[in-house]
C-alpha cells in the first residue's frame, strides 16, 4: 500500500499529541498498517503561534480547502474544536471521500448521526473514540467488547476538569478558581471552560455513550444536566462526614424500554467503584445484563492520552482500507427512543435546608416527606452560628424524581425555611 497522507485540523493540545504519536510510533504503525503514515498539511488558526511540538512550517495551512478538498489527503483527523464551522468541512471532506476522524464530543453528540449517515454514504469511516473520557477506548469497549449484551446502565465520570476541581477541593481544600486554573493550564478545560463546569462537556458525552449503548438517537436536549459551579465547602465537609464523596456523575439507565439520561453532582458511597476516581481520571462503570459489572478506567483529558485514542482510530481506519471495508461499521440505532417520565426515575436525595430554630418546624418538614411516602435514612439537626437558624441535613431513602421535586416546592412554601441551602442526587449506601 502507498504512503497514507494525513491532514490535520488543529494543532493545540491534541493535535501536538497525535503529531508526537504518529512520529514516535512510526514503526508500530507500519507493523500494523503495512505502509508509512504521515502528516501532510496542518490546519491552524495563527500560523506564526508557538507550538508544543516542531512541525516544518510549509505544512501549516490556514486555508481549510487545503485539507478537505486536497486529492491527496486520504484522512482527516479533527482536533480543532467548535460546530458548526467544523460540521461544514467535515462534510466537504465527507463529499471528498476522506475518511474522518475526530475528538470532538460537541459535534459528534448535536451531528453525529448526520455525520456518520453521510460518511457510509460515501464509504467513509467516520471513528470519535476520544470523544468520549480520552484515551479509555469506552467507545470500542460497548460496540465490539459488549457487542453481544444488552447494557442496562451506564455511570461515569466523563469528565476530566470537574473531576480535578472536586479532588482537589475535597482532599486539599484548594479554592475553586485557583484549581480551574490549573485545569486550563494542563490543558484539560475545553478553551472556554464554562462547558466542562456546568456539565455541557459531559452531558455531550453522556448522549454519545448512551446513544451507543442503548442504541438509540439520544439527543443533547434529552440529557438533564447539572453542573458543579454551586457546589459549597459545606455541602463537601457534610458529605465526607456521612461517608460519601462528590463526583460529577452521568447516569444512564434502562428499565425495559424506557431510558433515564443525566449529568448531575452526585454523593457517592465511598465503596462505590467510581468513588476512588481522582483528579483528571475517568471511568465509566457499565452494567450489562449478561456480564454483570465492568469498569473502564483512565485518563479522560491531556495531549497524549487523548491523542492515544485518535491515532488508534486512525489504525481502524487504515486497516479498513487494507481490508476495504471502510464506511460499513456505523450501525443504525435498533429501537426507538423512549424517555422515562419523572415518576419513573428513582434515586436517593441528599438536602440541606436552613429553617427558622422554633417549635414544631422540625415536625412540619417530616410531615411534607411522608405526605409524599419518602421517608429518611439520615437526619441531622445543627444550630446556625450566630442566627436565629437551624441547619437541617437529609439524606431521604429512594424517591421518585417527581415526588422529590413536590417536596421541595412544598418545602419552600413553608414561611419557616429560609433557604434551600444544596440538594443533590445519592448514590449506594454510605457505611456511617
Ligand atoms: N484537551 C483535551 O484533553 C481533550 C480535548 N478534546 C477535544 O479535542 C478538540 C481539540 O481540543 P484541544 O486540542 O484541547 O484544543 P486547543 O484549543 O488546544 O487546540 C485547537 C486547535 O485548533 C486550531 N483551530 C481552532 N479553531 C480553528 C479555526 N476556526 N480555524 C483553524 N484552526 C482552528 C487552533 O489553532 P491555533 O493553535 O493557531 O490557535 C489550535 O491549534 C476539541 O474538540 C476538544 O473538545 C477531547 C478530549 C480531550
Ligand atoms: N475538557 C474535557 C476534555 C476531554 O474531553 C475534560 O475535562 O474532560
Ligand atoms: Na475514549
């Protein structure tokens, strides 16, 4: 086979880490492919920026055309970022029968279905395996490694940043902009981090996941997300003391044919699987009917690790050439999508209310959980400092999500709580 011509879109963190891998592994990559593999042309935005790894500057383009459109390009690796711009010269480069592949979740969890439609319309690969949590290959993991099963759920810390922040904040008590900072700088946070805090980042990766897990066409807007901006000192120091860690979870869950799909601050049980899960680390714990418990584990952010997982997809997709079979693996979704109503999700709820310090208050907020059946597995009452306030803390049994919310509404119509201080979603039995 003849020497296999890469372009590039984007050379920042990424990008400098697949340049290196494909430099540095050569050899393997020969073994594998039969064939040397090398990158022609490289897209950026400022030619004359300074770059984490030495490129001959001749092959740095800022015409787009000179990738999509170029005859002698066979691949097309997207590590630029950013949507619609990015949807428009995949699909010339689609249109152009290059073969793709890509890291962007942002594109792959709103285009991904027309994308992959339009590439095995043209027989091209379309592969986005670091997409999702870097270099875990998650993405092969369920459509080849539990190809045979049929998964029921899915939880995972997907993603890198906020795993650090919280971390680094419960172990060292470290401010959280200081340790956002720190994110940035080791090149985690996507370049406007507002997305990886309020849990964009992961709900993206959580529609990409469930799509293929549960084979069907989740969209973003099917996923409820909660980021981890409001998350206090207090709510972490209450959850180490009842035995639980925070972690920013996606959860998704199958019963029968219906699907729940969320991202959320969550309390972990500190002996659930995922709780020992630390700074820019991520795992996904899948549950499959057949096999039972899995966990895949590494890490979901950073120049290497995240380029480990594009360069295997580029291995794919040069063996599907060998082969000619390109543009055949994208299967279309086998059931219809159906979503879970309210009443159908169930979880444990951790409160932590501020109430007014009088007689009888404590009674009427009982009396609100069991005029809804929840009743409570934890409860603690603690004076506020200097005011005239108590703090309740609460950790209810399970609920349902629309029973849960009632409780609060009702909560915060009573004249004697002043404040619904944080409320976040329980997972596992704590041992304290
Ligand atoms: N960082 C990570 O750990 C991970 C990132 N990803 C995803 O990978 C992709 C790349 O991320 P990352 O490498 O961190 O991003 P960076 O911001 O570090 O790099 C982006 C690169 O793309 C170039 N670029 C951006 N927009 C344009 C444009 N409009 N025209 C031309 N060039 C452009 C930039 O050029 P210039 O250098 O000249 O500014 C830069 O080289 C994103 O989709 C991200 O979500 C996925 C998993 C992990
Ligand atoms: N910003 C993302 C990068 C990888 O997807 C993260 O922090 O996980
Ligand atoms: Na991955």
């Amino acid at each position: 086979m003849e020497a296999i011509s890469i372009g590039l879109l984007g050379l920042g963190t990424v990008g400098s880490g697949v340049v290196k891998i494909i430099e540095n592994h050569q050899d393997k990559l020969m073994h594998q492919v039969g064939c040397p593999v090398h990158v022609s042309k490289v897209l950026v935005k400022n030619i004359d920026k300074e770059r984490a790894v030495e490129v001959d500057s001749n092959i740095l383009t800022t015409n787009p055309d000179d990738i999509i459109k170029n005859p002698e390009i066979n691949i097309v690796i997207e590590v630029m970022g950013g949507l619609e711009e990015t949807r428009g010269y995949l699909q010339t480069a689609i249109e152009n029968h290059k073969h793709i592949v890509t890291a962007n979740k942002d594109l792959m969890a709103v285009y991904g279905p027309e994308l992959l439609l339009a590439a095995s319309a043209n027989g091209c690969d379309l592969f986005y395996e670091a997409s999702v949590a870097g270099g875990i290959p998650i993405l092969r993991g369920l459509v080849d490694g539990l190809a045979s099963d049929r998964i029921t759920k899915m939880m995972g810390i997907v993603n890198g940043t906020t795993n650090f922040i919280l971390s680094k904040m419960s172990k060292e008590g470290s401010a959280y902009e200081n340790v956002l900072k720190e994110a940035q700088e080791l090149g985690y946070a996507e370049s406007d981090p507002t997305a990886d805090v309020e849990g964009l980042d992961a709900a993206r990766k959580m529609a990409i996941l469930s799509t293929l897990g549960f084979s069907m066409n989740i969209d973003l807007d099917d996923v409820k997300v909660k980021g981890i901006t409001e998350i206090t000192e207090e709510d972490l120091q209450y959850a180490e003391q009842l035995g639980y860690t925070m972690k920013l979870i996606g959860i998704a869950h199958r019963d029968g044919e219906k699907v729940e799909v969320s991202v959320q601050p969550t309390l972990l049980a500190e002996a659930h699987p995922l709780a020992g899960v630390q700074d820019e680390y991520n795992a996904v714990y899948v549950y499959g009917e057949a096999v039972g418990e899995t966990m895949f584990y590494g890490p979901g952010a950073g120049s290497l690790p995240t380029a480990t997982a594009v360069v295997s997809d580029l291995v794919g997709v040069m063996k599907n050439m060998r082969l000619g079979v390109n543009g055949k693996s994208a299967a279309t979704p086998q059931y219809e999508k159906m979503l879970k109503d309210d009443n159908e999700i169930f979880s444990k709820y951790f409160l932590r209310l501020h109430v007014s310090d009088e007689v009888g208050v404590f009674s009427n907020i009982t009396n609100i959980f069991s005029d809804h059946h929840v009743s409570f597995e934890k409860i603690l009452q603690v004076p506020v400092k200097e005011r005239e306030l108590a703090e309740i803390v609460l950790v209810t049994h399970q609920a349902s999500l629309e029973d849960y919310e009632n409780i609060l509404i009702s909560l915060r119509d009573l004249q004697a709580v002043k404040d619904v201080k944080s409320s976040y979603r329980v997972e596992g039995g704590a041992k304290r």
